[in-house]
C-alpha cells in the first residue's frame, strides 16, 4: 500500500509539476527530519522522567494506588504487570505516548507468559501457550485498547509539537483532548467487559 502511494504521488508529480519534484522531496525530507528530532527531544524528556519515577519507587506506589482498577479492568496479574499497567495509564494520562507504549508491550510480553497459570508446569504452560498463542487475552486487549484511546488529561506531547510550530492558543486542545478521549476510553472499556464475556 505504502509503495503504491509513493509511486503515485511521484507519477501525478512527473505529470502534474515535473520541475517540482526535487524541490518537494528535499522540502519533505527537511521537514521529515526536523520533526523527528522534535519528537526525539519530547521521548527523551518523558522516559527520563518516567526512568526517575521507577527508581524512586513513584511507580510502585501507583500501581499500588490504582490496584481496584486495575484488578477491575485486568483481572488478577502479577505485580510487575500492575506496575507497567501503571505505567502506561499515567503515560498515556499526560501525553508521554513515548512512554507508555514500551509498558503495554512488555505487559503484554509478561500476560503471554503466565497465561498458563503461575502455578502449572512448565509442560502445562507450554500446552497451553503452543493452543493459545495466537489469541490475546482479554486483559490484553484492554490494555490495548486503554493504549489505543489514551484518555489524556494533559496532551503534552501534541503542546509542545504546537508549540515548536508556533502555536498560539495550543492549550485549546485539552478539553477537547479529554472529552474525546475519555468517551473513547469508556466506549472501549465497556465494549472489552461485554464482548470480553462471550465464549
């Protein structure tokens, strides 16, 4: 599909502007470059903090925090997993997307692992991974469709691209930031717990 993109663009370009199509594809590699080491800068900030918050132990008690709604939403897991649940949740809470992605996927990495019962065999584990492993739990597909909505109290990854793009009301977002995804969230919590009881 990507491919196909790109060489029709590059086809209505030869047709369309033949003598522009080395200046736009310098101006969109430019462009392409520069927003990347913006983002760059934003992920870097956010997993340094959110690295501090781990070590100081900010994370523990968090996940510690929020434990009845994350036993509501995930069932029983193990602590390290109410841990990177955690984590996500508040990432995605003000915005650090950089951050709460890497919690979710290894949560879910950790969900797969014990989806044989922390109490089986190793056998048993093995049996049950090699019958299921193309099957997400339901816990994680909550997780991912936590990920996916993002209810987002702060935004602060899209402030600050506003901002560095000179922006100057970038903080109108945030009630439609939150409504929005607030309602996603909750349309998609809801639609996990009911379909999630399906056999």
């Amino acid at each position: 599909m990507f491919f196909v993109m790109i060489t029709a663009s590059l086809l209505w370009l030869v047709f369309r502007d033949p003598v522009g199509i080395l200046p736009t594809m310098l101006n969109a590699s430019s462009s392409g470059i520069t927003l990347a080491i913006t983002l760059a800068g934003i992920y870097i900030v956010w997993l340094g903090i959110v690295q501090v918050a781990i070590d100081a132990g900010i994370i523990d008690k968090l996940a510690n925090l929020m434990s009845p709604i994350i036993r509501f939403l995930f069932g029983k897991q193990t602590p390290e997993v109410n841990a990177l649940i955690a984590t996500n949740i508040s990432a995605n809470m003000i915005g650090a997307g950089a951050a709460a992605t890497p919690a979710a996927i290894r949560a879910i990495e950790l969900m797969d692992k014990e989806r044989g019962g922390a109490g089986s065999s190793e056998k048993a584990r093995k049996d049950c991974h090699n019958e299921t492993q193309e099957r997400p739990t339901t816990a994680m597909i909550m997780l991912f469709i936590l990920s996916a909505t993002s209810m987002q109290i702060l935004p602060t990854t899209v402030i600050g691209l506003l901002e560095k793009h000179g922006a100057t009301a970038s903080g109108s977002i945030i009630l439609p930031t939150l409504l929005v995804s607030t309602i996603t969230t909750l349309i998609g919590v809801i639609l996990v717990k009911v379909l999630g009881k399906r056999p």
